[in-house]
DNA sequence: GATTTATGTCAGCGTTATTGACTAATCGCA
DNA sequence: TGCGATTAGTCAATAACGCTGACATAAATC
C-alpha cells in the first residue's frame, strides 16, 4: 500500500508550486529582462535607435550571414517592421547586405566593421551584468537557470536558442 | 604556495564565463521573455489591451491597495503612460480606484470581480508555462533560476521583486 | 497661508509593431 | 521554355505605448 506512495515522479515528490511561487517567478523574469536591456535601450537611443535595432544588431552578430527570412523567423515580427529598421542601419553603414550565392534573391547580412563596435558597446554593458550574477549565483545555479528558461521556450524554438542550427543559415 | 591556489573564491573556482556562454544566455532570456509573454498579450488584445494593461493589471492583483505612485515605481514608466492605461482599465470596470483613507489625495487601486476574471485567464496560461518549466527543471534548477534572475536585477529593485515590502503599500 | 505632494488631464510626438496590397527578381519544376 | 512559388522590398494606414511639457486640483505639511 504504501509502496504507490513511492512511485511518484520526481516533480510530484519535491515541487509543491503555489500560485505565489509562480507568480513571483514570473515577476523574477519582468524584473530581471527589464533591467537586462534598460542599459543597452540607453546606449542605442544616443543613435536614434530602440530595441528593435538591438534585436537585429544581436542575431546579425550571432548568426553572420543569416537571411531576412531567418531573422524574421527569430524575431517573429513582420517583414515590414524588420524592413524598416534594417534599411536604417544599412544606410547608416552598421549592416551591410549581400545577395547570396547559392541563391541570389537572398540577402545575407553581416555587420560591418562599424557595426561591430557598436553591437560591442551594447553588448559589453549586457554581458557585465550577466556575468556579475553568474559568479554570484554559482555554477550550479546557472545550469539550473539554463534549464528552467529552456524549458520555457516554445517547444519549436528551443534548438535556434540554444544555437544547435548552424551559425551561417537561420 | 599552494595554499594560496584554494583560497579562491568559488566564482573564480569554476566559472570560465566565455563571451559565447554569455550571450547564450542573453539570448535564453530573450526567448523565454517573449514566449511567457506573448500568449498572455493574444489574450488581453481581444479587448483591445496590450501589455501595459498586463502589467498594471499584474501588480494591481499582486498588492491590492497600491497607490499610483506605488505602480510608477514599480513599472517605471511616467504618470501619463499608466495613466492612459489606468484610465481605460477603471472606465471598463475592471479596476476599481477608491480615495486612501490616511491620505486622501491617494488613489488605491484594487481588481473588480470582473477584473479578477480578466487576470486569472490572463495569468492562468503564464503560470501553466512557469509550472510546466519548473516540474521539468526540478527543484534544484528552479533555485538556480531564481537565484540567478534576483542577482540580475538591479540591487534597488530587488526587494520589490521579491515582495519583501508589505502587500498593501509600493 | 505658503509650499509641497499626489493625482489627473490635455496636446503632441516618436518608435515599433501591425495588416493589406503590390512590385521585382530569382528559383525550381513540369 | 514557361509558370508558379519563393525571397525580398516598398507604400499606405493604423494602433499601442512610451515620452515631454504644461497645467489643474486637492490635500497634506510646515
């Protein structure tokens, strides 16, 4: 009888979730991704830029060479709004596009060696913070931060997170 | 000699944060914010609300009796944004702002029955993603995570964060 | 009584996102 | 070869949401 006791999964045995457990969990993440990007947001505004400009300049950097259908995929926004803010920061020489070889209807988009001082600046402020609570959790904290937020990603979006596509296509 | 090699600190002990590990990171936060939020915005876009809504609902649920200014110093916006927001959730009665009773220029916002409704579809998909992450992660990685994230808030928000002032005040 | 504080409101602006419609170049296949 | 599908670029209109500045009101505090 008590042996059905035993056979309980692991979640079941140790995770009690409360709704206030939850709901300070999600307060953790509009807090934490608030303050994440607060900084980079100021360094981009200087240039006239926002957060989308951000989002670009980061997957651009991550994924050299990457498509507009890629980035569009990533950023999940439509092709009007990722036109816009593109077209800005060719113009302004950040990015620079080429048609691709294998199939020239596509664009491939890399920064340019001013773009990369700029996604450097933004990037570094964002990498201080990330490292400063890194060390201060400790190591076996950060893999289970890595776990939980993977597990929150849409099923069909956790191999682009984690990068396990090639870096060159989307 | 070699004592001086164990007198490391354990964030310098195994923490080899590379810029590859950081960004990854970066970019975990990025997906996961989006896809807890995004279908909470699909739900609130039905009644012609979007994510501020979300968030002045959120905490007004969280801290019955909070004040304007107690919202503004949470949600770090000005006065005349929430406002807006404010103004609509109130004239369509899901928020209900009565005078304080210590200090009578205070606004004390509070959900309505209906605005109770609103919240808990809107916060029952969040929570149903956080639990599913969590029971997934295990117990051990969900510390992980929350100790992380609170070391990524900025030190002044962080009792916030954590609810560690009263219920009822900012 | 004067000042400060808490709140509300008006007008205007900019960014970022949306949908819809359309063009152009190129690719792939029958 | 030619037609449909794909990739990209663009124009126009709309909306959410943030901002600044200016101003009004009521109430608390000194």
């Amino acid at each position: 009888m008590s042996g059905a006791m035993v056979t309980r999964s692991r979640s079941e045995e140790l995770l009690f979730l409360t709704d206030e457990q939850l709901r300070q969990g999600i307060e953790l993440m509009f807090f934490a991704y608030r303050d994440l990007t607060s900084e980079p947001d100021e360094i981009l505004a200087v240039q006239g830029y926002g957060r989308a400009h951000h989002r670009a300049i980061h997957f651009i950097k991550r994924r050299p060479g990457i498509t507009i259908a890629g980035l569009l995929a990533i950023l999940k926004v439509t092709k009007q709004s990722l036109n816009r803010v593109l077209r800005q920061l060719i113009d302004d020489g950040f990015v620079e596009s080429t048609p691709g070889q294998e199939d020239r209807r596509q664009r491939l988009l890399r920064l340019t060696a001013k773009g990369e001082v700029l996604e450097s600046a933004v990037s570094n402020v964002q990498r201080d913070r990330l490292r400063r609570a890194y060390s201060e959790a400790g190591p076996e904290a950060v893999a289970g931060f890595r776990k939980v937020l993977e597990r929150m990603i849409d099923p069909d979006m956790r191999a682009t997170a984690l990068n396990l596509v090639g870096d060159d296509i989307a």
